[in-house]
C-alpha cells in the first residue's frame, strides 16, 4: 500500500503533511490532477494533461464532445494505466463560457464495481464525489 501526499496540500492535527493511503482517494486525486492541468503547465512532463480550455469556445460541441473524450481516454492510458476509465461527459455551458468534464472511472472493475466520479469545472474548481 502506497502513501501520498493529500491534494489539497495541507497539514494534519499534528504540523506533519497530510497523506492518503486509500487507493480509490489517490486514484481521484491523479485523475483530477490529469484533467485539470494543461499540457505544459507540469515540470519536465510537457505532454502531461489535457488542453480543455482550449476547447471552451470552439463552434461544435458534438466535434468537442468527441475530442475531449478522446483525449481524456488517451492521457488515462499513458498516464494512468491502473486507473480504467468508464465514461467521459463533457458538458458545456457555452453561454457562460464554461465546462464540467466528469470522468467516471473505477481502479479495479472486477473486484470492485464502485464507479467514482471525479468533475473538473474548466477554468474553476474541482469538485470530487464518488458513487456506487
């Protein structure tokens, strides 16, 4: 069992960094991380993430909606091969010029069939769930 530093960064009860040891949160915490950082942005690893804001005001959403998930599909399996991705849902909000991407995607679907959910709002925040 693997231990990681919990992102946010913040520090426990007792002044130390707080880590994570639960292969589903540091799952969430590395798909996050993915789909929330723009190719270039990660020392030394400038092919690492996914160029959303560059899609936030292209004039096809159905052209968009395939790209996205293409690319999320290709970085998880570069990146994060352990992790098996099972649905991607772009949803933009052209009006506001905005989008939520929600990967749900599960680290182990034979032994466990937890689908988790991780949603990044492009150009905002990220909002992490899970459901079952």
């Amino acid at each position: 069992m693997s231990t990681e530093i919990q992102v946010p960064f913040i520090l426990d009860q007792h002044g130390n960094v707080a880590t994570v040891i639960d292969p589903s949160v540091q799952a969430m915490q590395h798909v996050t991380a993915l789909v929330d950082t723009n190719p270039g942005e990660r020392v030394m690893q400038p092919d690492y993430g996914i160029p959303l804001s560059s899609y936030l005001f292209e004039p096809d959403p159905t052209v968009v909606t395939k790209e996205i998930t293409q690319d999320v599909k290709q970085q998880m399996a570069l990146w994060e091969p352990s992790v098996t991705v099972l649905a991607v849902l772009p949803q933009p909000d052209n009006s506001l010029g905005v989008a939520n991407v929600e990967v749900d995607f599960s680290i182990d679907p034979a032994a466990n069939p937890t689908v988790l959910t991780a949603t990044v709002e492009v150009g905002g925040t990220v909002v992490e769930g899970a459901s079952s």
